[in-house]
C-alpha cells in the first residue's frame, strides 16, 4: 500500500495545475490517468491523422502537409495577458518550460460582419462599430474603468460598485445599446446580457483587465502557447515531479475507496508489463525532457491510500451533473478569415442578440504561426453553448464566416459540475470545459477549487527569477 495526501485523476489542464500546485506547497502526490497522453478532455491531437481517426473521417489530404506538424487543441482557448492564469504560470515558474505569442486581432461580429474590438482611446477613434457621439462617451467609460480603484470610493463617480447595476452605469455614460453589446460581450467577455443587472464592480474589473492585457501587447489582449494549449499540463505535471509528484499513465481507475462517506483510497489494479509500458510514457514525457528519471514510479501496488481526491467528471460520473451541451466544430482554412486584416490568429465573438440567441458564439483561429499547423493552414474552431435539438444548425452563422471550409471535425458534449462541495467526501470534481475561447470561467473553477481543498485564498506574486517568455514575432 502507497500512503499519499493527494490523489489527482486526470491530466486535463485544471487537474495538473492543482497537482502542481499541491506539490509546490510540500504536499506527497500521486497523478493517475486512464489515458496514455496528457490533456484530458482538452488534449492537443498529434499528428493530424489521429484527428481524422478519432472523427472517424477519411484523410487527410496530401496538401495538409505532414502529419507531425499538427498539434489541434480539441477545446481551444486563449489566455489575456494579465489574467490570473498567466500570473499562476509566473508565479508557480512553468513559464521556463512555455514560449507563447500573440493572437494578431480580437473581433465582434454585428450585422453579419467582423469588427475589430475597440479596445484602447485610439481604437475607439477609428471604429466603424460607433458614432462620434458614442467614441466621447466610449472613451470616457475605458478611462473610468483604468482610474477605478474598489479601494478608493473617489473613483466611483457617486455610484455604488456593489449595489448600482452594470445598466445603470451604462446609462451614466450615456451609452448606446449598439456600444453596450461589444463593450459587455466582447471587452468584459460575458457570455450572455444576465451581468446587464448585476452590480457593476465584476464588469469594470473586467473592462480594467481587458484594456490592461491590450497594453501588454498592442495586436489583441491575447495570448497562446507555441505548439498548441498541449504543453501546459505537461509543464504543470513536470513542476508537480520536480517537487516529488509521482505520475501513472495509461492506467485504468477500477474503484474509489470511501470510509463512513470520506475518501480512503484509489484502487487500480496492473500487470507488471502495464507499470512498466507506464513507466516508459512518464520517462518520455518527463523524464526525458527534464531529467527526472528517478522520480518514475513503477509498482505492482494495488491500492492507494489519500486524505484528498482531485479529478475530472469522467472519473466519477455518480457525482456531476450535467447542466448543458457544448457544441465545437473544429475547421481547416487554406486562408485567413475575412475582414481580419488577414491575422493568422484571432478571437471572433458573436454577441447573442445578433442571432436572437440567450449565449454567445465563439470563434478561435490559429495557424501554422503558433507551430500548431503546416504552412499556409489555418485551424479555427466555433463554439456554443446548445440551446435547440439542432447544433449544427445554430453556429451556421459562425461557420458561414470562415467559408470556404476545407474539413470539419463537429463534437458535441455534455457540459457537466459537480454535485457538491467536495469538503465532507474530500474528492473535488472540476468541472466541464464550456463554450468560452478564453480562460476566464477555468480561472475561477482553479480558484474556486483551491479554495475548497486548501481552505485558503489562492494568491500569488509574480517571480522574479523568471519572466513570461512571450514573442510577438512571426
């Protein structure tokens, strides 16, 4: 029997940053996968055969290059520069590991046609998205939102942060409906108009990140890793073994142990022959790449005992819900999306009342910029939330944008949370990955969870022996 204080289940992006996380602060953990390779759920597919293989669709062709220079993100999404994310991967120094770069443009879709997001004083002034009157009255929100301080009611304009709604600060600066709609879909990235009666403070934080993260870099507030969003559990898993985490891959999951309602252990049984192929595939994808070979765990062990359990819904499907459906159609371009100043990457939102719909339609591209494709090849992907008995149907709008289409790969799955806290069973489920191209709502599903488990505020300074290794560089 192998004692631990932690068992993660899972290598989905989540799972291994609260490895990692749980091994930084001393704590003896153990990450077991089903799977032979990290990710999860949200794994990045290499080479692009096995994308066709796992679709079940015939291919590909000749003309997408070879297969080994893909890596496709099955559930893309970018990070803002300054969000709380980025700041995990400074703090927790996994940025030595990572190299990112820019995604080239964020836009808006309004009456069938893309528009760049406005998002600094100077972008305001050329927008085709507002008249002169609403650019002055636009302007005066994004210096309202960068000189507000929740610490200091002098920068609160005689308006209540916690009680005035994000409508009614609208209507003080005196904005249009046309403004209101990409300022809260596309700035403050809400994903429907229900934050439009909420109090405003979580909207000007927002709007504050937004424009913050555009400083950074002037094309858009967005980032994204080379080699595709692959990389960053195996960095996270590579932090966890460095500080003792033991990994366990392609190994099946058979029971999870209770005692009076309380996680007691994991059983798993395994062959020799399976620790040892293990073995190989935790060598390959630690070992090798950071000289960890003496911390590969092979064992006939049976049972492992914990104090804590941490995984995703698809290791205890009796414990989650489902709440939704997500619909993401993966599509491959020979050419950049129109009206996108011909970006290799970019972030296109649709609002929902352009489409009379209650959640926003989310579109990714990136391309052979980021090392994720052949040359010239781009992968944009379009996501929602389902709303109807037809998905394919309903991101149409989206999928017209990035015509003509070379081949899609369409998924659809259910979007499921835990039951519970977690806290009298000690296991914490994380939830499903939603329809978002951004990683906002994971941010606060890692908070929310660390918060849960350690009891304690996740908080972090940035470090100084290693900085973000970002290029804007073609």
């Amino acid at each position: 029997m192998e004692e631990y204080d932690v068992i993660v289940l899972g290598t989905g992006l989540k799972e291994c940053i609260l490895s990692g996380l749980m091994s930084q602060s001393g704590k003896k953990v153990l990450h077991i996968d089903k799977n032979p390779y990290y990710g999860g759920e949200s794994a990045s597919i290499s080479p692009l055969e096995q994308l066709y293989k796992k679709f079940k669709v015939p291919g590909p062709a000749k003309s997408l290059g070879r297969g080994k220079e893909w890596n496709i993100d099955l559930i893309p999404k970018f990070f803002l520069a300054n969000n709380e994310l980025v700041n995990i991967l400074v703090h927790t120094e996994v940025t030595r590991y990572l190299d990112f770069k820019v995604i080239e443009g964020s836009y808006v879709y309004k009456a069938g046609k893309v528009h760049k997001v406005p998002g600094t004083e100077e972008d305001a002034h050329a927008s085709d998205l507002m008249g002169m009157f609403d650019k002055r009255r636009f302007r005066k929100l994004l210096l309202f939102a960068l000189n507000f301080d929740v610490r200091n009611p002098r920068t609160y304009q005689d308006m209540d942060p916690k009680k005035t709604t994000t409508r009614d600060l609208f209507s003080h600066f005196d904005l249009g409906l046309d403004v209101m709609e990409f300022t809260g879909h596309a700035i403050a990235l809400h994903s429907s108009d229900s934050y439009l009666d909420q109090p405003f403070l979580e909207t000007i934080t927002r709007i504050r990140l937004y424009s913050e993260s555009l400083s950074r870099y002037s094309t858009s507030p967005y980032i994204y890793p080379v080699y595709g969003l692959g990389e960053l559990p195996q960095g996270f898993a590579r932090l966890s073994a460095e500080y003792g985490g033991t990994f366990l891959l392609n190994r099946a999951v058979d029971e999870i142990v209770m005692d009076s309602g309380k996680v007691k252990a994991v059983k798993s049984d395994g062959k020799a022959s399976d620790f040892w192929r293990e073995g190989k595939e935790v060598v390959k994808n630690l070992g090798h790449r950071c000289g960890l070979r003496d911390r590969v765990f092979l064992s006939l062990s049976q049972l492992f005992h914990c104090k804590q359990l941490i995984c995703d819904p698809s290791y205890v499907p009796t414990r989650v819900r489902k709440v939704g459906r997500v619909i993401r159609v993966i599509c491959l371009l020979n050419h950049p999306v129109k009206n996108t100043h011909e970006a290799s990457s970019c972030q296109i939102i649709i609002p929902q009342a352009q489409l009379n719909r209650k959640s926003d339609i989310y579109i990714s591209v990136v391309s052979y910029a980021h090392n994720v494709a052949s040359d010239g090849v781009y992968i944009a992907t379009v996501s929602a939330t389902v709303e109807t008995n037809n998905p394919e149907k309903e991101v149409q709008p989206g999928l017209e944008l990035l015509e003509p289409i070379m081949q899609k790969f369409v998924s659809v799955c259910n979007l499921l949370v835990p039951n519970e806290d977690g806290k009298k069973s000690q296991i914490f489920v994380s939830r499903s990955y939603d329809a978002t191209n951004h990683f906002e709502t994971e941010c606060e599903d890692i908070k929310d969870m660390y918060h849960r488990i350690t009891g304690a505020e996740l908080s972090f300074g940035r470090s100084q022996r290693h900085q973000s290794h970002t290029s804007d560089d073609d």
